[in-house]
C-alpha cells in the first residue's frame, strides 16, 4: 500500500509514561483516508535519514484517539473556531465569515505556510491578524492565544490529509538559513540545541515523554498535558525552557525561521515518497 500524504492538520500530543517504540509499519487512517507518517529524509537535514510524524511516538490509546474525530478532544476547540469565525468584531461590523464565506476554501492553505512575501516571512497567525486589523477594524488576537489556534486549528482541519509544500524559491533561502543556524545552535543552562534532542535522541525516554523528531505538520495540536490547543512557537517556547534557555519571542523572527525550516524538512519538494507494503 502507498502512503498518500504528508499532513494530518489536528493532531494530539500525548505526554504520559509507556514506552512504544516508533513502528514505522503503523497505519494513521482518518475518516478513512491514510496520511503518511513516515518519508526519506531530504539531503540537507545531515543527521537524518527518514522522517517520522510524532503520531508514531504516541501510545495506542493516544493515537486512536486521533484517529477518531469524534473522540478527538481537539474538535471541541474546531467547534470553538467555527463560531469565531462567524462572530462579528471590530469597527467595520465584521465577521471572518463575511467575506471568506466557505472555510473549506481555505483548502490546501496550511500546507504552504509560512510563506515569504514582500522579503518577509508570514505566518498563519499573521494573514488571521492582517484581517483583523486591517479588514474588521478588530483587536489582533494573541498570536499563541486560543482564539488564534481555535481559528488556526479550522483553518488548518480544511487541508487535512494534503502534503506539506512549502515554496523553495530564492526568497525563502535566507529565513531557511536562519531556521537552519537556530535549530543547530546551542543555547540555555544545558548548552542544547533543537537537533541534540530532536535528530539524536528521538525514539528514547525524556522523564515520561517518548522523544519525537519534533515534526510541526499537525499543529496547532490538542496536548493531553494542558488540555488546550498548542500553537508550534508555544511549543518551542517550552522546549526553550525546558533546556533553560531564554525562549525567543512568540511571533517574532526567529521562530517564524525555525517553523519554515521545520516545514522544509517534510515538504513534499525535498522528500521521497516512501512506499510501504502492509
Ligand atoms: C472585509 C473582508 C475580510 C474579512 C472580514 C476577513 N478577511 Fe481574510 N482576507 C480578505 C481578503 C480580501 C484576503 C486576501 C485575498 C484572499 O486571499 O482571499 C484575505 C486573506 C485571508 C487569508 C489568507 C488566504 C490565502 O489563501 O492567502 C486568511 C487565512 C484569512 N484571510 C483569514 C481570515 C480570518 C480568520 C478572518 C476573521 C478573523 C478574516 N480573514 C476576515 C478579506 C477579509
Ligand atoms: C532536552 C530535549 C529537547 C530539546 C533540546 C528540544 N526539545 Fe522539543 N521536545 C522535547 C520533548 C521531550 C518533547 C515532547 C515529546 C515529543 O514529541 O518529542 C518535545 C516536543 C517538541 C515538538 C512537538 C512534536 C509533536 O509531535 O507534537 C516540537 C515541534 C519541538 N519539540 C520542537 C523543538 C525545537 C524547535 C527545539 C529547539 C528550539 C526543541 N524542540 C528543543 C524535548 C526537547
């Protein structure tokens, strides 16, 4: 059987202790459909040779749970979203919904992000934002808040089972670079970078987390932890306090580099489809 896709968009993020190793025979069926989670490294990430979704690394129960909209805690936050987004705000007496009147045209969006335009690197957050302030007259949400994810995780759910791509072109060379620098560099009290735990030590024990590569396809994702939608720069914000490291700001630059970087590495312009037989 060949894996269709790269990209589950609502994702869980289970942290309890029961060690499963990641099996890279195991089947993510959503509503039918198969999403790939597993893929042929592209060349530039050096210390890979295959790249693993973090479903892999999850318990059983966990990844049932995501395989199952309706058990999936993660809808409870869409629904949430949905209404957001026909709630009218702001100055202008607008809602998401009157101008963009079908979510689902949102199809196929998440994939591509972030994107570079005009020299700069624009986020999900941030074309959700630009609406806000200069379309409704509206208060920009907070850009790890849940609003935002709700409205993101919505957003996102419209491209679910679509492979990752973002654009490679000559504008995004120096964001790439950046995020490349970022994820390499060690920082913090315990002088760790991104790749020491996430590219050396995936697949082992951290306390009670089975260590992941670390992959941002899913997200924003529901964490069994905390119980609420997490964006990815609130996930890295955590992994930066984890090694004691002053964390980069929500929404500034270098996190926008290290979540384009992060795409690139499972977009479908660098990696080889694998086949799987099952
Ligand atoms: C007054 C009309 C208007 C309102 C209200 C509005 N938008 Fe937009 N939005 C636009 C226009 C126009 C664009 C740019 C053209 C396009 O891509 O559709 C856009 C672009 C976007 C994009 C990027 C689409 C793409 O493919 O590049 C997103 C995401 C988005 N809006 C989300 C929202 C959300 C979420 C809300 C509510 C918080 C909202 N918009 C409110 C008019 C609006
Ligand atoms: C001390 C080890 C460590 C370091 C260093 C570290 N992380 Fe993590 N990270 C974790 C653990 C543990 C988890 C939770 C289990 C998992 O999914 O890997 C996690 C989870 C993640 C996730 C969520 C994965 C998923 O599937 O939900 C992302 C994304 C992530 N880290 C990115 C980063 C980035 C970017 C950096 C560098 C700024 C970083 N991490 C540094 C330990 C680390």
């Amino acid at each position: 059987m060949e894996f269709k896709t790269l990209l589950t968009s609502v994702a869980i993020v289970a942290f309890s202790a029961g060690v499963v190793s990641a099996q890279e025979d195991a089947t993510l069926a959503i509503e039918g459909e198969t999403i790939l989670t597993s893929a042929a490294a592209p060349a530039f990430a050096d210390n890979l040779d295959t790249v693993y979704s973090g479903w892999l690394f999850r318990k059983l129960e966990t990844r049932a749970l995501q395989m199952d909209d309706f058990d999936n805690p993660a809808f409870v936050f869409v629904d949430q979203g949905i209404d957001l987004f026909e709630k009218v705000d702001g100055s202008e007496g607008k809602a998401c919904a009157s101008c963009h009147e079908d979510v689902e045209d949102f199809a196929g969006l998440r994939p591509s992000m972030p994107r570079v335009e005009d020299g700069t690197l624009v986020t999900m957050e941030n074309l959700v934002n630009d609406c806000r302030t200069e379309r409704m007259g509206a208060e920009p949400w907070k850009y790890t808040g849940g609003k935002m994810t709700a409205v993101t995780a919505l957003i996102g759910l419209q491209s679910r089972g679509m492979t990752v791509d973002v654009a490679v072109d000559g504008n995004a060379a120096p964001f790439f670079e950046r995020g490349k620098e970022l994820y390499y560099q060690r920082v913090g009290q315990l002088d760790m970078s991104c790749s020491n735990c996430h590219e050396d030590n995936y697949g082992t024990m951290i306390r009670a987390d089975h260590l992941s590569q670390g992959q941002i396809n899913g997200f924003p994702t529901y964490r069994l932890k905390n119980a609420k939608l997490n964006s990815a720069h609130a996930r890295f914000k955590g992994c930066m306090k984890n090694i004691r490291a002053t964390p980069f700001k929500v929404g500034g630059d270098e996190f926008k580099a290290l979540e384009l970087y992060l795409k690139l590495r499972i977009s479908s312009s660098n990696i080889k489809t694998k086949s799987a037989t099952k």
